[in-house]
C-alpha cells in the first residue's frame, strides 16, 4: 500500500483517486477550493457532458493535439467504462444526439455527487481549502508535497503524486495552471499554452451589428490564406465582439494554433448552403420577380432573417434604393457570392475566461503514455487538462481527463 497525495479535485483527480483507492493504496486530494469538482459543475451548461458513448478510434478522432499519447489510456479506460462506472455508483446516464452521454437528471450536481460518495466509500482523504506550492523531491523521486491551508505552510509525504490541477480556462474555477509550474520545477517542458474551444473577436465592424443574431444550418469555413482549416455545417452566433456557438467553438480548435502563429484567418460563411449557386441566383431572381416594385434594401425578407439584411445589403455595395426590376446580373451574382460567403477577418481569440479547454501543457515527450508516470521523476504522475492533449466539445475533454486520471491511478505500484 502506497501513499498517494493527488493535487487537484477536479474530473480527473477524482477519477484518479477512485482508481487508485481501489488498487489499495492510501489516498489523498488537496483541492484548494472549498468543494471538488467546482469546474465538472458548470460543464454541458450545468447538466455534464460526462462522456461521449462511441468507439476508441472515433474518440481518438476527436483529439486535436497529440492523439498517438492517449492510445493506451482510451483503450485501457473507455468511455464505455466511465459510463460503467458512474452506473454502478447509482449515477443513471442518457445518451443525446452525436452519443452525447449526461445524467438522467441534467444536473452536473449529480456527477459530483457521485463521485464524492465513491471517494467516500473508499476512504479517500479529501483535504479542501489546501493550495499544494511545492513538489517535494530525494533522490529524483517525489517524497511529498507543501502546500498552504489557513495561511499555514504544511506538507503532506507521499510515495507518489498525482498532478491533476487543469488547465487555465475558467480560473474563478481553480484553474490557474499551477500544475505547469511543478512540472516545470521538475525538469518538464511545457508547451504553450492558448485559449481553445473558445469564442472569436472579428474585425469587421459590420460584424458587431449583428450582435445577438444566431444563424442555423450554416457552413463556416476557416481559411489561411486559400488552406482551408476546418469547415462544417452548424450553428453559430454573433455577439459584440464577434462571434460564438457550436460551430465557432469547433472551429477554434483548428486554427488557435496558426492564429497564434500570427498568421490571418478568415471565416467565411455560406448562409444558404443547401442551395447551389445557380440554384441560389435562380431563387433571387423569383424573389425579385415577385417583390419587382419594391427596392432592393425591402427584398430580401423572404431569403434573410431581418437582422442581417441591412448588413448584407451594405455589403453588396447595391444601392438599397434601387427598384429589384433594375439590379443588373452582374450585381445579383455579386449578392449570391456574398450569401454562400459572408467573409469576415478573425482578429484574435477570445481570452481563457470565455475558454473550455487549454491548448498546450505539459509536454506528452516526456510522459509515459502506458502509465501517465513523469520521465523526469520517479513517482510522479500526470492527469486530465495538465497535460498537452486536447479534444473537440462532445465529451471528449472529459474522457481524457477520466482515461489519463483512471491510467495514472492504477499504473502506481
Ligand atoms: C464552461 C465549460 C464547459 C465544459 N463542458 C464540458 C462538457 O460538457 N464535456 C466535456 O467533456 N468537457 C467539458 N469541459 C472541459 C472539462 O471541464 C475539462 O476538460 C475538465 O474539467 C478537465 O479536468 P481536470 O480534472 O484536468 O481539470 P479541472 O476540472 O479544472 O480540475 C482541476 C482542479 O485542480 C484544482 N487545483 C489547481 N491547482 C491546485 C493547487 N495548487 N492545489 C490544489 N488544487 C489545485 C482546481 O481547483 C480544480 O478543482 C468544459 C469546460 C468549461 C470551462
């Protein structure tokens, strides 16, 4: 029997005290909040996407960084397993459209809950309001772990430790990449770190005008130069400073990288993409045809949500006042373009506040995948958002946070 100090009461260090618990060993959390799982609550708006119900390489697929490391911790523990798990703890689950799983009661309360009476069951020791600072080391193995309680320095000994400390989204949740220091203290690289999943800012003026309009069944397609990132049929949505929703966030994933980089990102949006070109122009002239009194700027109510018709008759440079019956080709062909792509610059992203997930972390280089254990450092482990692995929204973060915390909790010998 080991004993195991696990820095870090979120979805992975809760996950990682369970496993290793049930190996035998001694266990104990210090989470620096007054409660765990404080980010697992807000998750899926508040109802927790716990996991997504699919096949090892499909979760593999949705892996944006380092994918090749998360091999052996999704196959050892899949999501099949999770849903498992928290079943036979009590937890019933539903799964929703694209194998979403979440509690039958659409309360992450519940997740939480679970897990904390799974803790209990098994005497993991829960030290709340406890900030770990230090890693303690001798001889290149961990021996223990300092860390504040009551503006009281303490330390707590350990044969091995557990980082699972997350990323930097979400601070107010206790995500304040503390974990990458003691990897750093330890000789890990860290690989830097940016906002993803997150909403984008948008140079365009025009753009903020929009605000508050939501687009359904829409294409965006991000492009660097004529490259293009990512491109997917959705939802999305304007706000003051840009955009955001579902296929927003899925496509940050793909271009925070080059924008980082410094490199120019468009989004270009096909706001009728079930219609061709030709299929498009043919619809706009029998609107025209039929609306053929009226001018321009009053023509396009039976195409566009209101919103937007001011902005896309601005954009098409066709004076509002023309009568339809006198917008030559050339300009309506122009208004097509404009419809199958609304192009507008990303100026940068949206910061961690407004992030699910951190790019970036500590190095996987350095890290066995077969067990989560440091290279660098006996006995020390990593788990969950820490580390350099990231995954598109549909579950997936959390199973990587449940797959490298229940790896890391069972590999301690
Ligand atoms: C708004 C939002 C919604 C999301 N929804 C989903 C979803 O529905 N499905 C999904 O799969 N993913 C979702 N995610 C992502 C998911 O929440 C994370 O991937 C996951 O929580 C990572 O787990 P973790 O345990 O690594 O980190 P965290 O859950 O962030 O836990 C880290 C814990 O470590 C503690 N800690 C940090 N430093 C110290 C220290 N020095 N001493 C002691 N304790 C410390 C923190 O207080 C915190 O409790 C969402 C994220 C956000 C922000």
């Amino acid at each position: 029997m080991k004993n195991v100090v696990i820095i870090g009461g979120g979805a992975a260090g809760m996950l990682a005290a369970v496993a290793a618990a049930k190996c035998g060993h001694q266990v104990h959390i210090l989470e620096k909040n007054e409660k765990l799982g404080k980010k697992l609550f807000i998750t899926g708006k508040g109802r927790c996407n716990v996991t997504n119900d699919c096949d090892v390489e499909t979760l593999l697929a949705h892996v944006i960084s380092n994918p090749k490391f998360m091999y052996s911790a999704f196959y050892g523990f899949t999501s099949q397993d999770m849903m498992k798990l928290l079943e036979e703890a009590g937890l019933a689950l539903k799964t929703e459209r694209g194998n979403r799983v979440f509690p039958v009661s659409d309360h992450s309360s519940d997740v939480i809950g679970t897990l904390t009476r799974l803790l209990n069951r098994l005497d993991v020791k829960i030290h709340r309001m406890c900030r770990a600072t230090e890693l303690l080391t001798e001889s290149g193995h961990v021996c223990g772990v300092a860390y504040e309680q009551d503006d009281r320095d303490k330390s707590i000994s350990a044969d091995a430790v557990i980082v699972a400390t997350g990323g930097l989204s979400y601070k107010t949740t206790g995500s304040t990449g503390d974990g990458y220091v003691f990897a750093r203290e330890a000789g890990h690289k860290v690989t830097a770190t940016m906002p993803s999943l997150v909403p984008l800012n948008i140079r365009e003026d025009w753009c903020h005008k929009l605000q508050g309009l939501s687009l359904k069944n829409v294409r965006a397609t991000f492009r660097s130069g004529k490259k293009v990132l990512y491109e997917e049929l959705g939802e999305m949505l304007f706000t003051h400073y840009g955009v955001s929703g579902p296929l927003v966030l899925s496509g940050s994933a793909h271009i925070v990288s080059a924008l980082a980089k410094g490199r120019e990102i468009t989004l270009s949006v096909d706001l009728k993409p079930a219609l061709s070109f030709e299929q498009l122009d043919a619809r706009i002239l029998r609107d025209f045809d039929e609306n053929k009194n009226k001018q321009f700027r009053n023509s396009l109510s039976g195409l566009l949500p209101s919103k937007l018709i001011p902005v896309i008759v601005e954009q098409s440079g066709i004076d509002p006042y023309l009568q339809v019956n006198e917008v030559s080709r050339e300009q309506r062909q122009r208004l097509c373009g404009l419809l199958k792509g609304l192009t507008m610059t990303v100026d940068s992203a949206r910061d961690y506040n407004e992030a699910v997930i951190t790019r970036g972390g500590v190095s996987v280089k350095e890290v066995n995948p077969s067990t989560m254990e440091s290279r660098l450092l006996g006995g020390l482990y990593f788990a969950g958002e820490v580390l350099d692995v990231d995954a598109l929204t549909g579950g997936f973060n959390l199973q990587i946070a449940w797959s490298t915390a229940w790896l890391a909790g069972t590999s301690i010998e």
